[in-house]
C-alpha cells in the first residue's frame, strides 16, 4: 500500500523513529547519565500503549523503522511485549535495539522470540577496570556474556558503539578492531560530541573519524571501504578477510545531516527532529488529551518540519543540545 513520505523542509524523507522507553540506566557514564531519573509511572513516561498508538501513526506517514532506546531500555519490565506488539503493527519493517548489554544475556532470547533481529551494545572499553572506573559498575563480564549470547541466539547484525575518548579510551582502537578478526560483529566508533549542559566535554578529547581509521589502517591493515544498500551514520570499512567490518560516525568531523532520516522520541514523550537541537514538540499532552489522529500527525509534521539542514555543531560552536544523552534516547 503507497504511504505519503514524510518530508522535512530540504527534502529528507524521514521513515526512522527512535523511541526512549526509560531514561533510566544501571549505569552511571559521565557523559550520558542523568543526575536524576523520571518515576517509572504513567504521569511521567509514555505507556506502552501510548507508544504503540504513535507509531500506528507515525507508520501511516511512512516510518517503517522503529528503534528501542534509553537510558537502558532493558531496566523496563516486559520489553519483550512491547517489540511482539511493534512487530504486528502494517508497514513497520525493521525493530532494533541499543542497550549496554548488562541485562541482554537473559533476555535475549525472548527478545528474539518478540521478532526482534538487530541490536547495538554500547561499550566503550574492554578492560575490565576501566570500565568500571567510566561506569561505575562492576558489570564488564555482564556485558560481554550479553554480546555473546546475541550472536549464539543469531542477532545480525550485533553492532557495538564505542564512544572514542582521548586520554580515556583512544588506546584501544586495535583492540576493538581487532573483534571484528574473530566475531561477525560491527564495532562503530563514535566522535565524542558535545551532548548536555556539562562543562565535561572539551574539543580536545576528540578523536576525529579520519584519526582512527588512520591509526588502524597504519598498525594493522589497510581498511577496505564496504557499500551497504542501507544507509546509516557509519562509513565502514573491513580490515582484510574479516567477518566483522569496523564503522566510523563521524556527527562532529563530517556531518551526515544531509542524509538523516531520523526523529526521536523521548521517555517523557516529546519529539526531537535533531539529537543536537533542544526544539521539542510535546505528543504526551496531545496523547493523553485524547488527541486524534489528524491532531497528532499536525503535530509530527510541523517537528519534522522544522529540521534544520544541518545541526551546525562545530567544536568551538555554541551548544544547543542541553538534555544529556540519556534522557533523548541514544
């Protein structure tokens, strides 16, 4: 069945929501946490209901590509519910996940039994100290059990995020890149960007797109450019006989705005256009005044409308981005 595209002002059509189920985590990462989090009650995060009710409509505008988050979103009970329920909603192709992995090993597979096929695992270091000291938790074999058994279960692709820090975490690029020698995994790095009113970030602890692909190609081999019929943030790359291939998203050194698809929803039910821009549209109030269904796509339209053509953030650039990463949804 034909389904209008839904447009932004230059032409994008976006077909790709990510929806933060929670903002809370079993983490504490300096550059994502909270200090606090939203009760898990009905007045202050969207149901499952609510959601389901919004993609509904969002699908009769032409997303087909859903995309679960948080926080952690496996810290909320019976996700697995709310992806079966996502699967049998017409026109909705493609469910994923991001999750830091704690809590994956046991709930993978019914995960895998609600139809999902995709999922990222954020994890920033592989030493087990270290990445407490970023964490601060104690969960680095939890993690690890969790990845495993996402490709035991057959999840393809299992995509693992790392943001790159320097002076934190720049020296285990190899490392990193190493897993895609030995697992079919994706490892994306990510440019450390400037996300939430902290004073934490500093262009400095940057390590371009262009520096890690470099260091990786000068001490380990020549990467080789990979074409994907699906686009996404990432330029991957494989190094030589791999069954795994290594991504770079560069937000910071080489915008891809042109090319964004995407909107998010946040735990407390507002509707970002652009992860860097603040300007919000609130569909909780609308949900909940029993808004109809021309009411609520008034609403998505005039969001995606207002996407700007690039989010302009450069690293000595003003920020306009002051909620941290987990309460919009990674």
């Amino acid at each position: 069945m034909f389904k209008p595209a839904l447009q932004d002002g230059h032409n994008r059509s976006v077909s790709y929501v990510r929806i933060s189920v929670t903002d809370r985590c079993n983490l504490r990462c300096s550059y994502c946490s909270a200090p606090t989090f939203l009760p898990h009650s009905r007045t202050q995060i969207l149901s499952y209901e609510e959601i389901l009710r919004l993609v509904r409509v969002l699908a009769g505008m032409g997303v087909d590509k859903v995309r679960l988050t948080g926080g952690e979103p496996l810290v909320r009970r019976h996700l697995d519910s709310l992806v079966a329920r996502l699967n049998d909603i017409d026109g909705i192709n493609d469910i994923s996940l991001t999750t830091n992995g704690v809590l994956l090993e046991k709930q993978a597979a019914p995960l895998w039994a609600a139809g999902l096929r995709r999922v990222n695992i954020s994890l920033d270091t592989l030493d087990p100290s270290r990445f407490k000291k970023i964490t601060g938790r104690d969960y680095f074999a939890r993690v690890l059990s969790g990845i495993k058994a996402a490709l035991k279960i057959g999840f393809a692709p299992v995509k693992i995020n790392v943001v790159v820090m320097r002076g934190v975490n720049d020296d285990e690029l190899l490392a990193f890149a190493a897993l895609t020698r030995k697992y079919p995994v994706h490892v994306r790095f990510i440019e450390y960007m400037p996300i939430g009113s902290s004073s934490l970030w500093n262009p400095a602890d940057m390590v371009s797109g262009a520096q890690i692909i470099e260091q990786i190609s000068n001490e380990m081999a020549v990467l080789e450019p990979v074409t994907v019929k699906l686009g996404g943030p990432a330029r991957l790359y494989r190094l030589p006989g791999a069954p795994g291939k290594i991504g770079v998203i560069t937000a910071m050194s080489n915008h891809f705005c042109d090319s964004c698809n995407r909107i998010r929803i946040t735990a407390d039910g507002h509707l970002r256009a652009c992860l860097l821009s603040d300007n919000e549209f609130d569909l909780k109030e609308v949900l909940r005044a029993g808004g109809d269904l021309e009411k609520i796509t008034e609403i998505v339209r005039q969001a995606v409308a207002s996407k700007s053509a690039e989010h302009g953030l450069a690293c000595n650039s003003e920020r306009k981005c002051s909620r941290v990463m987990s309460t919009i949804g990674g």
